[in-house]
C-alpha cells in the first residue's frame, strides 16, 4: 500500500464506476475515454451555469429551452448507440431542466455556480476537492444543488457525503438540504443533514481512501453500460495476478 496526498471527486466518482478504468486512465495515464454520457453532462452543466447567469426578470423555461437547442447543437447523434437514443436522451434532459430550474427564475443569483473548492482534512490527511455546482445561501438557509444526468445510489452516496464534510471544514455551516436531480428519469433526491452526518462522511471518505491505496481493490466492475463503452477491454482480459502484482501508487 502506498499513501496519496490528494483526492478529487472525479477521481472518487471514477473509481466507484470501476477500479479498472480508474487504474488505466490515473496511473497508466492512458487516454481517457468520452461517452455520450460524459458529452451530455457537460451540456447540462453549461445550461444551468447560464441560466442562473441570467438577471432575474430573463430566468424562465423559455430560456432554458433556448440553451438546450444553443448547446445541444453540438452534440454529434454518432456518440450514441441509436438514434432513437439521441433524441429521447435530448427530450428528457429539456423537459426535466424545464421543470426543475423554472422554480429558480426569482431567485437571486448563488454564492456559488460551479465553483471548484480545495482544502486539506487533517482526519484524512489529504488535500480533498469537490465542485460546487449550485450553492444557495441566505441569513437561514444554506443549499446545495447537483444536476446529474443519471446517478446510481453509489454515486449520491458518495456526493452527500463529500458535501457535508466540505461544507462543514470549508464554509463551517451545515446545509439545510442537499439536493439532486437526476434528469433521465426526473427524480429529486433531497437530503436533509443530521448532526451524526459529518463523522460518517468522514468515515466514508477514509474507507475510500484506504480502498483506492490497496491495489487488490481494482476489480473489474459488473456495469454493463460501463464495460460497453470502455476503450480498455484488452487489458481486463489480462491475468488478474499479473495487474495486483504492481505497486499502483507513487
């Protein structure tokens, strides 16, 4: 086992999805492959970001209609496995950004709009970062907000926690909501922080990084939308003894 001094939440967020890709693409530094999921969540992620840049009186569904069609311009149908994919991925990310950030157009601008925030957990010994996609704060609330194409439970577990712990070592303030919107099936997931919170996302956050320092935690993954777009099958088919046997981290 080796130590490591940072983490990110890409990094967390690729290693969850599966050890192997996260090996070849951190430690082999092979080139890293793009997905239509990847392209479609850069989409959404620059749709909200204009919206909330917008004043008050221009927030409204029209507009994010407008920003749909402005980026989704140039998105290549080739990227997906069907047409008929494309198009309805297309309908669902407009209809559920239309219905959930249309309830935003009178609010006032956030503290913070895809902010990218570094610090050091000293019970973690390492520097940790996290994105702040949308970040609400008033004198009696403070939010937090993620648009997410698709997320597994996996991967809002890990968010929930990373945002408790930032929240509470960065900003000392406990959120009164964490919230996420998964927008291929229009689902809200709000959770509401308990005063236990901070030290069970510490905990979850050592666990996994003590499981991204021991080489024998890269296994395959079983997910079969990921394995179907991997550019790495050739080397899972390697023997498993020969890739445990490295020393992973420097």
């Amino acid at each position: 086992m080796n130590q490591i001094q940072s983490i990110t939440e890409e990094n967390l967020k690729d290693f969850i999805t599966c050890p192997y890709k996260f090996y070849f693409e951190v430690f082999e530094k092979k080139k890293r492959s793009i997905n239509w999921r990847q392209v479609v969540q850069h989409v959404v992620n620059k749709v909200v970001y204009s919206f909330y840049q917008l004043p008050a009186q221009h927030r409204h569904s029209g507009k994010v209609l407008g920003l749909v069609d402005e980026y989704w311009s140039k998105v290549s149908p080739q990227i997906f496995e069907s047409r008929i994919q494309y198009y309805m991925v297309i309908a669902k990310i407009t209809d559920y950004l239309m219905e959930n950030i249309h309830a935003e157009s009178k609010k006032f601008p956030p503290l913070f709009l895809f902010e990218k925030l570094n610090t050091y957990i000293e019970e973690l010994d390492v520097d940790l970062s996290l994105t702040f996609d949308v970040a609400e704060w008033s004198d009696s609330s403070f939010v937090i907000k993620k648009y997410l194409v698709d997320a597994t439970p996996e991967m809002l577990r890990l968010y929930y926690h990373l945002s408790i712990v930032f929240s509470e070592k960065v900003l000392k303030r406990t959120p009164k909501s964490v919230e996420v919107v998964t927008l291929l099936d229009g689902k809200r997931h709000v959770f509401i922080p308990t005063p236990e919170d901070l030290q069970e996302g510490l905990n979850y956050l050592q666990v996994m990084k003590y499981s991204i320092e021991d080489p024998s935690n890269y296994f395959k993954t079983n997910n079969v939308n990921e394995c179907n777009v991997c550019p790495f099958h050739k080397e899972c088919d390697q023997d498993t003894n020969e890739f445990t046997s490295k020393k992973y981290l420097s």
